[in-house]
C-alpha cells in the first residue's frame, strides 16, 4: 500500500491533440504554479504534430506522459487521466489554454473549505492565438435544472472536483463534443457545486470560426436532447430546444458562406466585462517567461 503523505493531493489532467503551438506555456503555467503539491498527467490522443516531442522536453518529475498513438476522443482521455489519478482532487486544463499563477491554491483551497462541493468552476479571460486578452466570460452557478439545457454550467478547462466524484460519473464517449453538458445533465440534482466568479485561466477561443466543428457539436446535443429521460415528459421543450439548435446551424452555415462566420465568435466572445490592466499584466508575465 502506497503512503498516502507521499501521494499528491493533486492531478491536473491536460489532453493532448497536435496542439504543439500552445501546449508549451501551457505547461508552464502549471508548473510554475503556486500551489505545487500535483501531478501532472498528459495523454496524448494520437498527434502528428511535434506535440508530444515537446512535452518530452521538459524534466519534471511531476509530468506523467501518456502517448499510444490512437485516437480515442477527448472523453476516452478524461476518464484515463481520473483512472490514473492519484490526488484527492482533479482539475481540468485544455492543451492551449493558460492558468492563472494561483489557481490551484485558489481552487484547492474552496474545495478543502467546502467538502460538500464535488466540483467547482470560474471565470475566464479569452485569449486568442497571439495571446492577447480579448474578453471576460464571467461564470455564474446555475440555481434551475432547465437552465443547463440552454446554458453552461461550467466553462469546461476551469472545472476542479473530487476525484472520487469523476470515477463515480465518468464521462459518456457517446457524446464526444458534449461530454460536459451530458455530464451535469447527469449529475446536477444529485450534486453539489460551486463557481468561484474570479478568472483562474486564460480560455483559448480562436477567431477562426469552425462550421464543421459547430455542427458537429450542435447536433451531438440535439441528440442528448432527444435522450433525455427529463424531456421526454415535457415534448414541446425538447422539440423547440432542437428546434432552436437546427436554426443555429442553418444560420452558421449562411454566415459562413457570406465570409462572416466570425461573427458568431464575436457574439459569444463580447467583452460585456472590461479585461482588467491587472489580468492583462499577468498574462504577459506568463508569456514572456517571468
């Protein structure tokens, strides 16, 4: 039996795929980490870039790399990573996405003041990807079950929860795309959760707007919709909710022909919170290596 003083109380989980221009500060960011007591676990889902080369580069004892070469989807990672876990607590971080100095201590330390929370979420700075700040996406804990079929309950990357509570919910690969939403779908009236409405990462949302990749995720949900055990007793909700969603691919699709897809960016990245000279000035530590 391993001693549990000499396990981490940590695991950050970051899922790899060919992102070899960001997946470098990415690293960093969780490394230099004021909270250092982690591991860090990587799985890469079968890259053809450098990616994998390049977490290779780094000497840290931490870095657990996983690289088999498959490509199994971004679900199949999660669970691998909560499988390997050996921290009480897992955190979530995209592979081109940048963590504030102190979100862990900040999220470790809500988790350990609250033990009845299994997960907990937070705002987001966007940058694109010249790393510029370009907007604030502030998180607000969603209070109604019907609220979360039209609305996030987490910005995904920021989530840290309980390990114990992933391996008890692993995520559904059935819903590649939307394994976050089918996952607090699942979950949310039986669990607790909370938001910490301070920004603890710089969320990467390119200006370059993906149809296929949209539609893709659109229809994923229609189908979560059309499975609902919830909607299957209110009809005329899960027919307009598909209904809304079809629209919005229908609209994406025109917008892309005319040259103007990056107008649905522009709508959900709206800076309706200023970026603060503060989180500007950190961002541009952590890029600059200092």
């Amino acid at each position: 039996m391993k001693n549990e003083k000499l396990l981490p109380l940590v695991t950050v989980g970051i899922p790899l795929y060919n992102a070899e221009k960001f997946i470098s500060l990415a690293i960093k960011s969780v490394l230099s980490q004021t909270y250092g007591h982690f591991e860090l676990i990587i799985t890469d889902d079968g890259s053809t870039d450098d990616s994998v080369k390049i977490v290779q580069s780094f000497k840290d004892d931490r870095i657990q790399l996983l690289s088999d070469g498959r490509n199994f989807g971004l679900p199949y990672r999660l669970n691998q990573q909560i499988g390997m876990a050996q921290g009480k607590f897992f955190v979530r971080m995209d592979a081109d996405d940048i963590m504030f100095p102190d979100r862990l201590e900040k999220q470790i330390d809500y988790l350990q003041k609250h033990p009845n929370i299994d997960a907990v979420g937070s705002s987001v700075v966007i940058v694109d990807d010249d790393n510029q700040a370009v907007a604030f996406r502030k998180a607000e804990l969603l209070s109604e079950y019907r609220q979360l079929f039209r609305t996030i309950l987490f910005n995904h990357p920021t989530v840290a929860g309980k390990t114990a509570f992933f391996k008890e919910n692993p995520y559904s690969e059935q819903y590649d795309g939307v394994e976050d939403a089918e996952l607090w779908l699942r979950t949310f009236q039986n669990g607790n959760f909370g938001i910490l409405e301070e920004p603890l990462l710089f969320y990467r949302d390119p200006l370059i707007f993906k149809l296929k990749t949209y539609r893709y995720r659109l229809t994923q949900k229609n189908r979560l919709f059309r499975n609902s055990d919830y909607l299957r007793n209110y009809k005329l909700l899960r027919l307009a909710l598909i209904a809304e969603n079809k629209l919005k691919i229908v609209v994406a699709s025109l917008l892309t022909r005319m040259n103007k897809g990056r107008w649905v960016i522009s709508r959900r990245n709206t800076a309706n919170y200023e970026v603060s000279a503060e989180w500007k000035s950190t961002l541009r530590e952590i890029v600059n290596g200092k």
